[in-house]
C-alpha cells in the first residue's frame, strides 16, 4: 500500500489533463476517481523507472527499461474489473495500437493541446447495455521524452528503439505536444461466469 501511495504521488509529476469527459451520469464519477488513480499510477511507475534507467544508463537505458517494465506494469495495475494500458496514433508498440473510440479521443486530446486548452484533458465512456466504463487522460510530450520520441533521436538511441521495436512509428514529437494517453477500462463482472 505504502509503494502504491509512492506511485501514484510520483505520478503527479508526469503529465497534464484536461478535462474533456463526455456526460457521465453523476452515479459514475466514483469511476472516473477509480480510472484516474489508475492512470495515474502507471505513468508515475513508468516515470520513476524510467527515470532511474536514463540516470544509470542513457536513453539506451530508458528504452529497454520500457521495454521490458510498461507491460508488466500496466498488467500489475489490471486488476479488479480494469484493464490499463496506454495508446497513441503513433505507437512505439504496435499492440497499444488505439481502437476506433481512442483514435476519435487521441484527435480531439491532440487539438486541444494546439489551441493551449486549460490542463487537465481526459475523456470517459459509460456504456449502460455492456457495462463498460472506458475514460483516457493525455499524455503531454515533456523535454525528457524527446530523447528517445523527439525529432532529433541520437543515432544510437535509435538503434536500440530499431532492435526493441521494430515496428516503431513513435518519434517526430515536440514539448507540449500529445504524445498519447492512458487508456483504462472497466467492466462490470458477469453474473453468468459466476455459475
């Protein structure tokens, strides 16, 4: 409990929401509470390893930290009805590619951040007939994230990006731009899987 208290406190420093909820009957805010915990820390874990891995290794670092540590993390974090994870319309991993409702969000989180909207930007789903609560808050380019997301990745760094991802359509991002976004799901559980 005490680590987790850690994490999502360390979370407060990794990046700006706007609030851009769709309307959520009053019923559900304790959700968007619960998703915003959630999104908070997974980027706060991620951050704080990553940051240790660039202090002790370079970018190099970084990437592989990332590579190796983000799945287990999001997966960690699943628990309890959620499924947490993170997405962008240019992905470094392809399967955080976004879905149809993520891509429409990513667009709109992206255009907000071009007009310099008021932090923070997040947005949520409930639907009643599958009993599914989707909500994502952005994720904003910081200086640290363009050593390996920038415009100008060093030549090695991008080696190794190349050899964890092969795939990898992530780089070409400026300081205040979107990056991505936390991606969080909860289902209700099914009586039926109870028999």
């Amino acid at each position: 409990m005490k680590m987790y208290l850690t994490v999502v406190s360390l979370s407060a420093l990794l990046c700006s929401i706007f609030s851009y909820a769709d309307d959520i009957p009053e019923t559900h805010e304790q959700k968007i509470v619960e998703a915003r915990t959630h999104a908070q820390a997974l980027g706060g874990a991620l951050k704080s390893r990553l940051q240790q891995a660039i202090a002790n290794g370079g970018f190099e670092a970084g990437v592989n930290e990332c590579y190796i540590a983000a799945g287990p993390i999001a997966k960690q974090l699943s628990q309890n009805g959620w499924q947490v994870g993170r997405t962008a319309l240019k992905v470094r991993n392809p399967e955080n590619q976004p879905d149809e409702w993520e891509t429409m969000q990513l667009h709109k989180f992206a255009d907000a951040l071009s007009k310099q909207q008021p932090m923070p930007i997040e947005a949520s789903d409930w639907n009643e007939q599958k009993g599914e609560f989707r909500y994502m808050s952005a994720i904003v380019t910081q200086p640290l994230c363009t050593g390996c997301h920038g415009n100008n990745v060093a030549p090695d760094i991008e080696k190794v990006i190349k050899q964890r991802y092969p795939e990898d359509r992530a780089t070409g991002f400026e300081v205040g731009s979107l990056r991505g976004a936390f991606t969080l799901t909860y289902s209700e559980p099914d009586d039926n899987t109870s028999k």
